[in-house]
C-alpha cells in the first residue's frame, strides 16, 4: 500500500476515562480523524453515544471506497443503527469533528439523532448552520440540536494542516 | 416473509424502448419503487443514467435493513460510483420518483450528479426547491441541475395511495 500523503504529523489521544463529557467523545472522534489521515482520507472522524455507551465509531472513506456517501457520519450512523436494531436512533448523540456537510446534515435529521456535537464550523459547505441550518426546516417530525465548537481549536488545526500540507506538495 | 402491507394494486411498466427519454428513465425509477412496496417499504425508487445507459436502480430499504441511510438515491450513488469506478459522477443523471429530502439532496451535490430528475415534489421535506434548494448554497464547488415533474402525477399516485391505505388500516 502506498504511504499516505502527506505524513501526518499529529498523535492520537488518550482523553482520561474519569470525565466522560463532550470533550472526550470528541477526542475519540478527533482519533476517528487521524485514522482517515493515516489512510490518505480529508482527516474527519465521528463517534455516536447512546446512554454513556459510543455504540458507533467512523472515519471519512470516500477515497479508499470510492463511494461519494462514505463520510464519518453517514458510516457512523449506519453503524449505530445497526448496533440498535432500529433505524431510528432517537437518544443519540453524534460527535464529529467537522460540521456536517449537507448529506451528512439531512442524514442527522433523517436518523433522528438527538443531537449534533461538532468541532469546526464550516461556513461554505456546513449544513447545521455554517452555511444553511438544515434542522431548523420549518416542517421536520424531528429537530435535531446542535452543539458546536467543541474541541474546535484542534479539530480546525488538524484540518487546516492536511489541506495546507496538500497544496505544498 | 410477512405480506406487504398494504398490497401494492399498481402493475410493473413496460415502457418502449424506442424513446428512451426522461419520461422511460422515471418509469424504470417507477418501477423500482413498486418493488419498495412490495418490501413494505414507503414506494421511492431512482435509477442513475450515464450516456444513456442505466448503471444504478434502487429503492427505498430503510425497514428491510434497518438502516435510516438506505433511501433510494443513497444506495443508487453507491452503485453508481461502484460502476464508475470513480465517486465523482459527473455527467449522470439521477432519476427519482420523489423530490429528495435533506440528506439525499446534499448527496447529489456531493456526488456531483449532473441532473436531478423527480416525478414529485415534497413541500415539507424536499430540499431540490419543495422545502429548500440546497443546490442553490452560494459557495458549492459543483451545480446540480434539477428537473421537477417527469412522469408526476403517477409517482404523487403511487405515493398517496401507498399511505391512503396504509392509514386506513
């Protein structure tokens, strides 16, 4: 297999068990992240929890799959929906490093997810308020909520150095 | 295998293969979301078309797999892109009996679909126009084209029938 490029310069994490709250299931998706680095992948990780429990663990696969629809999320929540035996994953929580692009988003909706936890904005291509806030559609069965900027510093760095790294080569 | 519910009074088409337009394509969508039916599934089904040849048909399989993600478009692009070779599908045309919602709408966009054909439109969740035009996100790298209204009011039938008698049980 040939090496990823460019070389990722980033370690994962080992958020301590003690405090289970947003950051740390943010980290466990910002480690998603680094494994679709590792494999030459836009480095964006997701994780969804159900009751204090991650059920569901993805990373961006489009380039190695080479299917426009394997985002972390979309892979996540097919995941988490199998791990649940229901389509319907009222209760959830999906962490992602970046705001979901407008697949991702409608998918959120789609699956029912209670809330969306998200590192970096995305005011181009976002879909849950960096460009448009598809939950607020005024005649959804579900609303989603949304969180961001959660680990936002280092999610936005991690990106931004894959994308800076890229051009330079 | 449990009976559909409800049974599916529509016939399969047959269109002629003389003039494969719009209106045969739908048809084949058409006839894709019969079988949805038949699974008990809400009847939606899409076909991609490259350079005139279909190389994707699909139908709604939420239930059967338990997977919010399998819509009909969704598992249409898989295809698609599988068929390709390649997850940017430029140049095909995705034919579908229902407007897409939130998350098949931002699929096509991140495919890069070059044309959306859809027999009928979705006001509440439809994000090609009905609900919201998602192709229309001002900084979008890629345009999708869409077609509302081929082959309509059999597919707004189909539709309506399907939940008419699913509320009457």
């Amino acid at each position: 297999m040939p090496k990823p490029f460019p070389p990722c310069p980033f370690q994962k994490l080992s958020p301590s068990q003690l405090k289970r709250d947003d950051r740390f299931f943010m980290q466990l998706a910002y480690n998603q992240a680094l494994e679709a680095w590792h494999l030459g992948e836009v480095p964006i990780g997701a994780v969804i929890v159900h009751e204090g429990t991650v059920i569901a663990s993805a990373h961006n696969r489009v380039e190695a799959s080479k299917d426009p629809t394997a985002h972390a999320e979309i892979l996540a929540i097919t995941q988490a929906a199998h791990a649940l035996g229901d389509w319907r994953l009222n209760g959830t929580r999906l962490y992602v490093t970046k705001e979901p692009c407008p697949m991702c988003s409608g998918a959120t909706v789609m699956s029912r997810i209670d809330t969306v936890i998200y590192g970096v904005k995305d005011p181009k291509m976002g879909c849950m308020g960096g460009a448009y806030p598809v939950q607020e559609l005024p005649q959804l069965n579900h609303k989603v909520k949304t969180l961001p900027g959660i680990f936002e510093e280092e999610c936005h760095e991690l990106l931004q150095t894959f994308f800076a790294l890229k051009r330079a080569n």
